[in-house]
C-alpha cells in the first residue's frame, strides 16, 4: 500500500504510546472503497478503537477518482461522507486529495 498514512505513522506517532493500522486500498476510488465494504470496516475499528485512544484516519483520494469522467460532484459528496462518518464515529478526519484544478 502506497500513500501518505504510512508516513504519518512513522514520523508522527511516537510507537511507545501509539500504534496504527493501514487499510488503503490501492487503485481504490472513494466510491469503489466504500461499495467494497472497507469503509464499514474502518468505521467499526474507529468505534472499537476510540475507547481506549484518540483514533485518527487519515484519508486520501483523488488520483483514482479523477480517472472516472466528470467525477468531481460525486467525488466532493464522498469526501464530504468519509469525514461525517468518521466524525460519527468518533474518530478525528485528517484528508488530503491529489486532485489538482487546472
């Protein structure tokens, strides 16, 4: 799995006192990531998790997603879900989009 929640794992998160899990998804859209189930899974690890520790998600999209013709509507509404959701569910969003306006 390539993206940027490895990184921040490793040069932010002290490992005496935090631990993560990476559940990218590589060539996943974010429409293709929450059809998958995936997204239903995280939510419920960011449920289970947010008990004991602080959970931070980190979610990053757009370089699939600017393949699909005229994604960028559908695109916002799930980004715009993703951190509802995570919110919800008790967890703190942090985003980032490789997609660049023209």
């Amino acid at each position: 799995m390539i993206g940027w929640g490895d990184g921040f794992k490793n040069t932010t998160l002290n490992p005496k006192y935090a631990s993560s899990v990476n559940l990218g998804k590589s060539g996943a859209t974010t429409a293709s990531y929450i059809g998958s189930g995936l997204w239903g899974n995280l939510l419920n690890q960011v449920k289970q998790y947010k008990t004991d520790s602080k959970v931070y998600v980190t979610i990053q999209f757009g370089h699939n997603d600017m393949k699909i013709a005229n994604f960028t509507e559908k695109y916002r509404t799930n980004l715009v879900r993703m951190v509802g959701d995570v919110k919800s569910a008790g967890g703190t969003p942090v985003c980032t989009s490789k997609h660049k306006k023209a």
